[in-house]
C-alpha cells in the first residue's frame, strides 16, 4: 500500500502530514523545525493491528471499539517515532471506511502535543469525544446532519466540541 504524503482532515481543506513520509524524505538541514533534534527516528506504515501505541494503547482500544460499535475499524497508521523515548512519538490512524482520523503528537515541550480525532468535518480532543455518550458518538460517526441534530439538538454550539472553529476562524 503506498501511503500518502498528506492526510486529508476534512476540516475544510486542512492536511497532515504522513509523520514517517517526514522524516524519511527531509535530512536535518531542510525543514530542520520539523525534525526533532538529531535522535534516530523509527519511521512506520502499515496495519494499526501491527503497531504499537504505547502508552495510546488504552485511547486506541476504546476508539476501536467506538468504531467497531459503527460497523468499522482502525486500518492503518503512519508513524514516527524517536529512538529511546517511550513518550515522544507522533501518528496518523485512520479508519477503513474514512470516518475518522486520528492524530498523536507529543512534542518536546510541556503541553506541545496534541491528541484529536477528526470526525464529521471538527476536530475534537480524544478525551472530549471518547466522553460523550455512545449515541453521540454514533452521530458524530454517521457524518449525517439530520443523525448530528437529533443526538445534539438543533440550538447545539459545536465549537463547543470542534477546536477547529477555534483554529481558522
């Protein structure tokens, strides 16, 4: 499977970058923001079933249930990781029918990570979305207005849950 450069959110027409694509293509002199330091990388793409989450592993299982619980799962991931620290690692997990997107970074600075999933065109906080009810969770999954209305109610603020609004408006 080739994978791509760039991952597509679907908040508006924001990306991220395929974290081992990074680090495979760009040596310390280019782009030397994006490349931590000078430790060795540990790049991976393939199967989310193959990698190791580390210390995610607890968030993976309880997203791959909440997909699971919507007839789908967790497919594949891409992935950095720096050699001799558990905690600094960055990842792109997708799921198989497209309707979630997750993103792990965690930086070398205190509170530079972040750890969201986008789903229905927001992008929302793991901790935010994995603490609503399931049948929001199933709206926010079904990427139905009509599914999104019902389970939030018509008057809803959804920048409440999407820190996207926050980003670019």
């Amino acid at each position: 499977m080739d994978f791509p450069t760039r991952f597509r959110t679907g908040v508006r027409n924001t990306t991220i970058v395929n974290p081992a694509w990074l680090h495979k293509n760009f040596d310390d002199n280019e782009h030397g923001a994006i490349r931590c330091l000078t430790e060795p990388v540990t790049t991976f793409e393939g199967l989310c079933s193959e990698y190791n989450f580390r210390l995610q592993t607890k968030n993976f299982k309880a997203l791959q249930a909440v997909l699971k619980r919507n007839g789908t799962d967790f497919l594949y991931v891409a992935a950095a990781s720096y050699t001799g620290d558990v905690k600094n690692h960055r990842f792109v997990a997708c799921s198989a029918d497209g309707s979630l997107l997750w993103n792990k970074y965690v930086g070398y600075i205190a509170q530079g990570g972040q750890n969201h999933v986008y789903v229905s065109g927001m992008r929302i906080k793991v901790s935010v979305f994995l603490s609503q009810p399931e049948y929001k969770q199933n709206a926010l999954l079904s990427n139905s207005k009509l599914m999104l209305m019902s389970a939030f109610g018509t008057n809803f603020d959804f920048k409440t849950l999407d820190e996207s609004s926050d980003l670019w408006s």
